[in-house]
C-alpha cells in the first residue's frame, strides 16, 4: 500500500525537476527525498524519473503515476480537513478565484461584508484570467471560483450569479457616441484596447472576430482597467467593459452592440470536491448577497 507522504514528495519533484529545489520547498534534506523516491521506485518495481548530468525528467510510468497522485494526494487533504471540521478543528479557510474586472468592481463590498460576519475566517482571493481560474479550480489549488460560463467543464457544478452586458466603451469625443447601438463590423474598425488572452473580455471580443472572420486591431493589451479608461478616454482607441465598471467622472460613454453581448457570471466549485464549512459559508453568503443586489 502506497503511503501518502512519499507521493508528496514524488509530485515536488516532478514539478520541480529538481530533487535539491524539492528539498528546499519541503523544508527538508535532499538525502532523505531522494532515498523516498528509491524507494517509492522499488515499492512499484518502475523507473518514475530519467536521471541525465544534473537534470531529472518524468518516464512514462512516472507521468502515469504523477497523475494519479495529485488526485490522491487532493482526496487525502480534503479527508483531513472534513474530519479536522467533524472534530471542531478547522482552519476556517477560503480560496476563491475571482476575475480582475468583477474583483475591482463588484466584489469587494461583498468580501468585506463577508469578512465582517466571518472575522475567525482565512479569505484567500486569487485574481486572474477566467481560463486559469477554471483549471486552477479542477486541479485543487483553489475551492471555489468565479466563471464567466460559455461552456461550464463538466467536472465543475455553477450557481448563476449575475447576467451583465458587454457595453462598447468610448470617448465623449468619439462617433459612436452618435449611435444607439454599435454594429460589430463598425467595432472591429476601431483600434481596440483589451485585456490579455485568457480573461473572460478578450475571450468574449476574440470570439466575435472570429465569428466575423475579422482580425482584430488590438492597439493596447492590458489588465489594468484604469489604464484602459484612461486610454480610452484620451481617444487611442476603444474597448468593452461592463457596466458596473463605468463610473460617473470617468469621461466615457457607453453603448450596447446592435446584437447585445451578455455574460452569464457564475461561480464553481468541483463536482467530486469536498466543500468545507467555511467554502459553504462563503458560497451561500455570495448567492445571497447577489439576489439582495439585484432586488435593490
């Protein structure tokens, strides 16, 4: 029977490719790793790692089994926190993954008010583009996670949060302010600016072009969302965001797409995951907040 410990130490290795960078992350001596790892190769009878000069690689058999131990050593931890809980012992810890653009915007009154109710509570807010989200959350390293859902991976359950509307953003100076709505092909004859690959505002605009069979002028890429006001606003180009970026002093106009863009905003956990008390607490307390937002 395989023990977990030494699984952990085979998966520091493998992301590292290092048995010294290993040690280090692992706050322990690199002889005792490496004789692990001997001896996790003579437990399964198999080569896990090519040994070459000072550089390390998978096998074949080592890749097989990286794979099946990060899914063993995700079960084991979320088992030790469920009876760490059943024992009155938990950390209270939540880690959400929250897209830039809805973290600036939308979410902040809704994390402090969490907070406020739940001060015992670690929140762990990790901020990034919604593709990386949804792997990051397949794979553990967070537990529940804010999506903008075209096609929701099967491995996750969602909970509508917000449908919001993609608004085509420009200067009080620019032509478009004229329109009631923007034709997509008059868009695409803009230089645009946009946030990187990967986050839910590029995939959406990235989509669109491709629809049209257009390739898209992209003039600015950046996720700083006061950089792409600012830029927008001094009239080097035009961009999309959603409405509740938009404030008041900020000198830009909005206006829908003649065939509006909306974004169901949901938020995930994984299918087969365990949900600590503290992620329940967190998950029910965003629905609720949302519904009361969206009653006012």
């Amino acid at each position: 029977m395989i023990e977990i410990k030494p699984l952990r130490y085979f998966i520091a290795v493998a992301n590292a490719l290092s048995f010294t960078r290993a040690a280090e992350q692992l706050h322990i001596a690199q002889p005792a790793i490496s004789m692990s790892i001997k001896k996790l190769e003579q437990e399964l009878q198999v080569q896990l790692f090519h040994r070459h000069d000072r550089k390390i690689s998978l096998t074949d058999e080592g890749q097989v089994l990286y794979e099946h131990a990060k899914r063993l050593i995700q079960q084991a931890d979320e088992t030790e926190l469920a009876m760490q809980e059943l024992s009155g012992l938990s950390r209270g810890e939540v880690r959400v993954g929250i897209p830039s653009m809805l973290g600036s915007y939308y979410f902040p009154p809704i994390l402090m008010a969490f907070r406020h109710r739940y001060p015992n509570l670690t929140l762990q807010v990790i901020e990034g583009g919604t593709w990386k989200l949804q792997q990051m959350l397949e794979s553990g390293e967070i537990d529940l996670s804010v999506i903008v859902a075209e096609t929701p991976s099967e491995q996750l359950e969602t909970r509508a949060l917000l449908k919001e509307q993609m608004l085509v953003t420009v200067s009080k100076e620019h032509p478009f302010v004229a329109l009631d709505s923007i034709p997509v092909e008059l868009f695409f004859n803009e230089e645009l600016v946009m946030f990187k690959e990967g986050y839910f505002h590029r995939r959406v605009i990235d989509r669109l072009a491709q629809q049209q069979g257009i390739k898209p002028n992209f003039g600015f890429e950046t996720n700083l969302i006061p950089l792409i006001k600012s830029i927008v606003k001094q009239g080097f180009g035009i961009s999309t965001l959603l409405g509740m970026v938009i404030e008041e002093d900020d000198g830009l106009v909005t206006r829908p797409f003649a065939d509006p863009v909306w974004l169901d905003i949901n938020i995930a956990w994984r299918k087969d995951g365990y949900l600590s008390k503290a992620n329940e607490a967190f998950l029910q307390f965003v629905i609720k907040e949302t519904e009361r937002n969206q009653s006012k």
